[in-house]
C-alpha cells in the first residue's frame, strides 16, 4: 500500500515535538518520542536529532537523557556547544546535567 503524500514522517513528528519545547526547558528523548506518537522509539529520536535538517530552527540541545544529561556527541559542536546553548537560556547544567524537575518540559 502506498503512503499517503500528506502523511508525515515519524522524523518529521519528532522535529514538530522538539519545537513545542520553549526556551528555558528540555524534554527527554522518551518524552519526545511520546509525543511524536511511539514512546517506545527514544533512540530513534536520537537518531533523527543527529540528522536534524535545520538546527537553527529545531532546538535540538533542548533534548537531555532520562536522568537529565546532556547528549556525550551532540551532533552540532559536542556536549560543551551543548550546554552553552542551555546556559544561554537560563539552564542550569552542572556536571553535564540539568535539574529535570526544574527544567523538565510539561506541557
């Protein structure tokens, strides 16, 4: 059966999710997959992340781990880059990690 044009790629889903998380927030890489629709797909969240087609626009140093650490290879600059962009918006990171209950989206 073929796709339908319309019908979004789960890549594309995970771009729309990451850009709902405002400045000032993350969200994990589990809560976005949830709220691109497969909660079970966090790696591929990863994955898509890594290939983010517009890091200007989609704020993908929003994204931490389950336990609030930051991404060991963010694909844009590394982790330092990373945590320079958070601390741009108020985020406290302190040994590569962010306050979840503080920062956490949830919305």
């Amino acid at each position: 059966m073929r796709k339908d044009i319309s019908e979004k790629s789960f890549y594309d889903k995970i771009y729309e999710a990451v850009m709902q998380i405002p400045a000032g927030c993350v969200a994990t890489y589990g809560q976005i997959a949830t709220m691109a629709g497969n909660g079970n797909a966090a790696r591929a969240v990863g994955n898509a992340l890594h290939r983010n087609p517009a890091p200007d626009v989609i704020p993908c140093f929003r994204i931490v781990n389950s336990k609030g650490r930051l991404a060991l290879q963010f694909a844009f600059g590394g982790t330092d880059a990373q945590k320079k962009l958070l601390e741009a918006e108020g985020v406290e990171v302190v040994d590569d990690c962010v306050d979840l209950e503080k920062y956490q989206y949830r919305g």
